[in-house]
C-alpha cells in the first residue's frame, strides 16, 4: 500500500484563515506589532467599570486583536513587556511570534498553509 493514511481527524484551533494572517500583521518572523488602547474592545466610552484611555477602540484594530486573541491561545503570539495581551494594549506596548509562530510565519509565506 502506497498511500497516506489518516490515523486522526482533528478541527483546527483556529481555522487556515487566522493563520494566513501572520504575515499581513508581522513583516518579518522577528518583528514586534505595536499595540495601543484602540485594540482592546472594552476601550469605548460608555463603558464605565474599568479605565477607558485613549486612542478609543476601532473596528480595524479590533478585529486585528480579535486575531492576536487567537493566536496567543495557541502560543504563537504573546505580549512583550505585559502580563497579558489586554495589558499591553492598554499600556500600548507591542506583541511578537514566539518560535513556533515564527515557524507557521515562514509555512505561511512559502505557500505551504
């Protein structure tokens, strides 16, 4: 028998979508994505149980942090100087690919994902 075998059928944590998205929001494997309050989506004026601070949240950079949510959770994003992802956009400090997103960066730019 000459033909590949599936042993198992996984879902994907985040689908092939988010993940084509690396390169779009770093330009290279060791680039830092800046963050600000504009991505945290309970940055908005009528919230009022927690600190709000400008830049006030934009559709943009919220569904860019929505995607870097998603990649944290799998441990190919983590913040830079921060706790938590909230924490450094709130802070306006930056994001960056761990080894492993560094990797599904380089199988995202070479058309392999």
């Amino acid at each position: 028998m000459n033909s590949f075998i599936s042993l198992r059928k996984d879902v994907p944590q985040v689908p092939d979508g988010v993940l084509g998205q690396l390169p779009f929001l770093f330009d290279a494997p060791g680039a830092k994505l800046p963050l600000d309050p504009s991505f945290e989506p309970t940055n908005i004026p009528d919230w009022e149980e927690h600190r709000i601070v400008e830049p006030y949240t934009t559709e943009d950079n919220l569904g860019t942090f929505k995607i870097l949510q998603q990649l944290e959770g799998i441990r190919l994003v983590r913040s830079v100087e921060s706790e938590h992802m909230y924490h450094a956009a709130m802070e306006s400090k930056s994001c960056e690919l761990t080894a492993l997103g560094k990797r599904y960066w380089h199988l995202t730019t070479t058309g392999k994902i």
